[in-house]
C-alpha cells in the first residue's frame, strides 16, 4: 500500500491537529510516523540528520522491531521502507503528513510521479506567526537557546544548513501553494488556512470530506494534539540533552503515560519574550 493523502502543511500551521482529526474518520489512515519525509529526504544531509540527531527514530529499525509507539518524525529515503510503513493501513485514504513537502521544491513533482491521483490538503498560516511559533518550539525542544535575531540572522547568512533553516524557508507559502496547484488537477486539492480551521474546525473538515467524497459527519472533534504553549523549566539542560541525542532517546524509549506525567514537571515556564525589533526584522525579512 502507498499514500494516496498528502497533508501539505506549513511547519506550525495546525498540521498535527488536522491529522488527528483526519485520523479519527474510518476512511483515514495515518502510519506510526506521521511525518516520513520521502519525497524530501534528499534535502537532509545525512551526517547532519545523525549530528542533530534529527530522526526521532531510525526507520530501519523502527520497521524490523515493529515498534507500536507512534513517532513524529523520520526520513524514510528508502522506497521499500517507505511501503512497509504504510503496508498494515487498510483504509481507503493513507495520509502522508510530512510539514517539509512545502517548501521543498522539487516534492510535488515527487509526489505526483509516484501517485498521481492523490488527494492534497494544502494548510498555510500567517508567515509571521508562523515563524514566531516555530521559534517557540526551537526553545522548547532545546534546538536553540539563542535570541530570535541571531536565528535569523544565521538563516540569512547562510550558516545553517538547508534543512535547519526553519524561520523564513517554511513561511514563504506562496510560491510553495503554487507548485502543488500547478502540479495536481484542482479537483485533487483542498486549500486551508490555519486561522480558518482553528476558528471553524467543522467547517474546514467538512471542505475535505467533500474533496475525498466520505461522510462529513466521521470525525471526532474532540481528538485533540498536545501542543507547545510552555516552555522548560531548565533551558540550558533540555538544550544539552537535545545536543546529545539523550532526549530523542528518551522520548522513544519512556512509556506514554509516564511522559504525559513528566511534561508539567519539565515544562511550565513562560514562553520567552520576543523584542519587538526581532519581531520587526523577521517581518522584513519576510516581506
């Protein structure tokens, strides 16, 4: 079995809600990695996935161990990996969510090569939020420690590779919608943004029932994403532990409940304060 749903969404634009609720619906599968990245893997270095320990888990033992705990992220570069991810979904609708397919170019063309009568979400948010999100989720998860400026300007000047430039790549959507719509009939695409959706979730699930032709009525709203809205408590150590790996390492191998009990403990603090001078210069960045 292969993909035949693409969620191709903005980092930070809702994607992991909406693949909850596509979830819920009987006719909706999502694998155990919910974002594999196979029609973007070239993009990440590998010596720069292991430095950064990027993977959430390695796919090659993910598949042989059969491991049941659903995971973020992971880039399967192998074909034959990629269809063992999807081979136990029997639902009509398997979902491919992977947040990198946006702003990479050469992924619709992928896509479609590979499968072509697939069914498209396209979820954009407001560049600025966005980019503002995801600098949030950088501190959270220990990818940086630094101000929102030195990002962006690392970003600009070209001292992060392609893959870890997460503030100004991701958020510019237009051009990235466009080569989807330019690839894929329009009777294959659903065009969401974020503001829409979190304001009117019906609404927007009910705009890809129609485009997948299922019942409107099939999903459970009330299956909910936990999402970052606090910060660590020890900043300087969630960053050592990200630095080393420890942590994707304890995220895999912890049981879920144990790490839903942890995370009040680990997290609860502020989220940092942005100056408005930061704010402003992502703003032109970005203009």
């Amino acid at each position: 079995m292969t993909p035949n749903l693409f969620l191709i969404a903005a980092p930070r634009a809702g994607s992991t809600q909406l693949s909850h609720w596509l979830a819920s619906h009987a006719s909706i599968g999502l694998p155990r990695i919910k974002e594999p990245n196979h029609f973007s893997a070239h993009e990440f270095d590998p010596e720069d996935v292991r430095r950064t320990h990027l993977n959430d888990v390695d796919p090659t033992d993910f598949l042989a161990k059969g491991q049941p705990v659903a995971m973020q992220f992971a880039i399967f570069r192998d074909p034959a990996q990629y269809a063992a991810l999807y081979a136990p979904l029997t639902q009509q609708y398997r979902l491919d969510a992977s947040t990198s397919y946006l702003a990479c170019p050469e992924a619709p063309a992928l896509i479609h090569t590979a499968c072509p009568t697939a069914k498209v979400i396209l979820l954009t948010r407001d560049p600025v939020e966005r980019a503002l999100s995801h600098y949030h989720l950088a501190r959270r998860t220990g990818r940086t420690t630094a101000p929102l400026h030195a990002e962006l300007s690392d970003e600009l000047n070209g001292r992060v590779p392609l893959s870890a430039r997460y503030l100004l790549r991701p958020s510019r959507q237009a051009d990235a919608v466009a080569r989807y719509t330019e690839t894929f009939p329009e009777n294959q695409i659903c065009s969401l943004r974020f503001e829409d959706m979190i304001a009117d979730p019906q609404g927007a699930l009910c705009k890809i029932a129609q485009l997948l032709e299922i019942d409107p009525d099939g999903f459970d709203l009330s299956a909910q994403a936990r999402n970052a809205s606090t910060a660590p408590r020890l900043p300087a150590l969630n960053a050592a532990l990200y630095r080393t790996g420890l942590k994707t390492a304890l995220r895999a191998a912890l049981p879920h409940g144990f790490k839903q009990r942890l995370k009040p403990l680990w997290f609860g603090a502020p989220l940092a304060t942005i100056p408005k001078a930061d704010t402003a210069a992502l703003r032109e960045a970005l203009r």
